[in-house]
C-alpha cells in the first residue's frame, strides 16, 4: 500500500457515484419542520438544476462509525482491534453502549453524567486546562487517541464546564455527505388498512388512515472529505498520522461496501470505482489491502493508547 501521494497535501477527495439496488426511487434523509432538503445550484454552463441532501454529514459519521463495530461481539471489527474505546455497561453488567456508537463520542452522558466519576476525573486531570487562557488542543488529541481514538476522525466537543469550561472541540478530519442531482419527484401514498373498524378513533390507532410519500429520482453521489494537514496538526507523530489516515480510509470502502442501506426504501450502490479528486496521483487502496496493513499500524501506535486499551465504565443514574 502506497500513501506518498498524500504527503503534504492539505486534503483527500473522494467521490462515489450510486444509484438504487433495486428500481430508480429512494427515500432521502428528513428534517423536522423542513422534511426533504432540496435547494438549487448552478451547473458548469451557468444553468440551474435541482438538487438534494440524500444524507447529512451528521448522519455520514455514525454510519462511518457503524461499520467499525461488531454488535454480537461488543468490539471493534477484526482488522481495528486494539484500538482504544470506552465501554459502557448497564448495572447488571450487560453492554449499554460506547464511545464509538455514541452521537456525541466521549461527550456521551452515559460516559460523563453516571453516578461514578471516576473517568470523568480523569479526563480533568489529563487536559488540565483551567476555565480561562488558552486552549491545548494537543493535549485533546493525545487525550483522545489515549482513549477514544475514533474521535480524532469525528471530532468532539466536551461541552462541560468541569473540562476546560466547556472549551474542548475538535473539528471533524474525516466529513462525508451525500447528494443527488437533476432529481424529480415520485410522488405516491397508501393507506393502513383496517378491516375490523375502519371508522374507528385514528388517535388510538382504529380506522383506515390514508397517507401521502415524497420519494425522488436522480444522480446521486457520495462525498468524502479527509483533512490531512488537520491530522498533521495534532502533533501525534508519523506512525499515529498513517494510522488515522489508513482508518479513514478503511472506513470509507467499508461504508461503500457494507453501509450503504440508508433507509427501508433507500438501499444504494456503487456504480463503477471510487474516484480520486485530489490529489490525482493517489492510487486508492483496496479495502482486503487496508485491513492486511491495518493490524500493523494499530500496533505501531499503540504506545499512545491507554492500557488496557479498552476502558469499562458502569452507568446508573
């Protein structure tokens, strides 16, 4: 695997082109009081076309997130074991959650808001930063890679006044979306039956009650964005950088390959390869390649990860 092509470039670009696994409809993402999100821009001649968020950029980061995880086995995916997390479980002892399924990462209520602040603590003692002066941001990072590592890709921010007085952030390294192009509507609808009272009180659930569905045809495309000159920055040292990036990049053929079920009724698919925008000279590793090299980076830069690698916390109110 050969990653030179990325030394000293500000940024990777990536982009997929997709379409839907079956037919030519798909259901994009929604948003409370706005629904689907569409908006018009122009197109290399200056003409307007119609445009849609198929999938925001907060959503592209848990999926990225979802397929490093093994559910059954509560660890990561074989080729990123040993990377550090924190585990959350229940006062039975059963698994409740982590830092990498968490929306919020380390900032997790269930990892800072329990009974026992015991990491919490920690975590104060390691930043070391008071409420006023400058901010760190090294400290966060060699903090983060210590014990959530993931969030080095997809940012955080430790909102609590008890860490830095709130001032903690870290921007996201690795940002994904995807859109459509040219789209129309499908307009259609339906209607729950119910044959026993179909006149009956809708509020409980009784009666027949009709219904309307927006979905949209297009060309739709995914986007990758990784900040390589943001991972330089945090000062981890060589072997952490190719580690970070090799992750992300993992992430992103996983996602295509694996993640790409958004929705019941949008369920897409690569067409063709991924495609390098920048820089133009990187030949795009496969993803058996990523997870043959990643097991070796992960060790190289294990020295910067807490040990155990994994950190158990139990959550109660």
């Amino acid at each position: 695997m050969n990653l030179t092509a990325l030394k000293d470039q500000p940024r990777l670009l990536l982009k997929a082109a997709l379409k839907p696994i079956q037919g030519t409809r798909f259901q994009p993402t929604g948003f409370p009081d706005l629904g689907a999100a569409t908006y018009d821009a122009l197109d290399s001649e200056g003409r307007t076309k119609k445009m849609l968020l198929v999938e925001s950029a907060q959503s592209m980061a848990n999926r990225l997130e979802t397929v490093c995880w093994d559910t059954v086995a509560d660890d990561w995916v074989t080729p990123l074991k040993g990377l550090p997390v924190v585990k959350v479980k229940d006062k039975a002892g059963k698994p409740l959650t982590n830092s990498v399924l968490e929306a919020h990462r380390l900032n997790s209520p269930y990892i800072l808001e329990g009974k026992d602040k015991a990491f919490l603590a920690t975590i104060q003692k390691e930043l070391a930063i008071a409420e006023k002066g400058i901010v760190d941001i090294r400290k966060l990072t060699a903090t983060l890679l210590k014990y959530d590592t993931n969030a080095l890709l997809h940012g955080v921010f430790l909102a609590k006044k008890e860490i830095a007085g709130g001032r903690m952030r870290l921007p996201r390294a690795l940002t994904a979306f995807i859109e459509a192009e040219g789209v129309t509507i499908a307009a259609s609808g339906g209607v729950k039956n119910d044959a026993v009272n179909p006149s009956g009180d809708t509020a409980k659930g009784f009666s027949n009650v009709p219904f309307h569905r927006d979905e949209y045809c297009g060309s739709i495309t995914a986007f990758f964005n990784l900040d390589l000159a943001l991972i330089r920055g945090f000062g981890l040292g060589a072997d952490v950088e190719a580690m970070l990036i090799t992750i992300a990049l993992f992430k992103i053929q996983r996602l295509l390959r694996d993640g790409l079920r958004l929705r019941t009724a949008c369920d897409l698919e690569m067409v063709g390869e991924l495609t390098v925008q920048r820089p133009a000279k990187l030949v795009m590793p496969s993803l058996d390649e990523l997870e043959k090299e990643l097991p070796g980076l992960i060790k190289k830069a294990a020295g910067g990860f807490a040990n155990p690698s994994a950190t158990d916390l139990t959550f109660e109110e």
